[in-house]
C-alpha cells in the first residue's frame, strides 16, 4: 500500500530546518558587541505563562562557574564559556561536532520586568532562567545556581 505523500508539509520542513540553521549561524555575529570573537549558539526554548518568561537553554559539559546571566538595556543575556575536554591534548580525534569556546544569546524582553526576581538555575546540562513580569527594569546580574 502507498503512503499519501504531501510535498507541501516536506517544504515546510525544510523551510523551518533552515530557518534555524540560519539563526544559529548567523545571529551571534550580526548582534555581537563583543568584538570579533567566535561564539557558537546553544538550542532554547522560550515561552511565556503564569506571569513570567522561561528560557531554558541546552548547556551539556558546561558548569556553572562557566555562565553569566545578565538583565541589560531591556535585554537578557547569556554568556558563557565550553571548555575544549581535559585529555584533548593526548588524544587524537576523528570526529569533533559539538561546540567549544564561548557561546552567547541575548533576549530583548517587552514590557515591565521584575529584574530582582530573575532566577537562573543550571540542571543536567539545562540551564533555566526563569524571568518574572512587571515591577521596573533596570540592571542586573543574576547569579547562576547549580541544583
């Protein structure tokens, strides 16, 4: 028996799959301030509920010594650094496909923030920034906690 086969859900598809290559290659260099420093961009998820933001990010071999949450000019930013594996230096690799060095993604947020609320908190390799709304946005920097 055939399958019914829709060509349009297939483009779909590969519209969105390149749709998030493109934001994963390109945005770090089209909004860095920093310099002309590499940075590789970790997968999130974000969404909006109960009163807040929650942006939980893909970080797997990162500690949380190694993250910086920031609240800026109406942005979040994360911040970070994956360090190269301890033996790298005596082995000889064959294949090398996740990304080292320092990583970075910023989140412009609308609308009023309650920054003394932010929290951040690194587990099993996901770090989750939770961001409640409304009071006043200012500066902050928010300390990362492990679990």
């Amino acid at each position: 028996m055939l399958e019914d086969w829709d060509p349009f859900h297939d483009l779909i598809r590969l519209r969105k799959r390149f749709d998030e290559l493109f934001e994963r290659g390109f945005q770090s260099e089209l909004v860095s301030d920093e310099g002309t420093e590499k940075h590789w961009t970790p997968a999130v998820d974000m969404y909006e509920g109960d009163g807040r933001i929650v942006i939980m990010t893909e970080l797997p071999g990162v500690e949380v010594g190694d993250i910086e949450v920031e609240f800026s000019s109406g942005r979040l930013i994360i911040r970070g650094q994956r360090p190269l594996v301890s033996e790298a230096d005596k082995a000889v690799f064959h294949r090398i496909e996740r990304w080292r060095g320092p990583f970075r993604r910023v989140f412009p947020l609308g609308g009023q923030i309650d920054v003394d609320g932010i929290q951040a908190r690194l587990h099993n390799g996901i770090l989750r920034v939770e961001v409640p709304m409304r009071g006043e946005s200012r500066d902050r920097k928010i300390e990362v906690v492990g679990q």
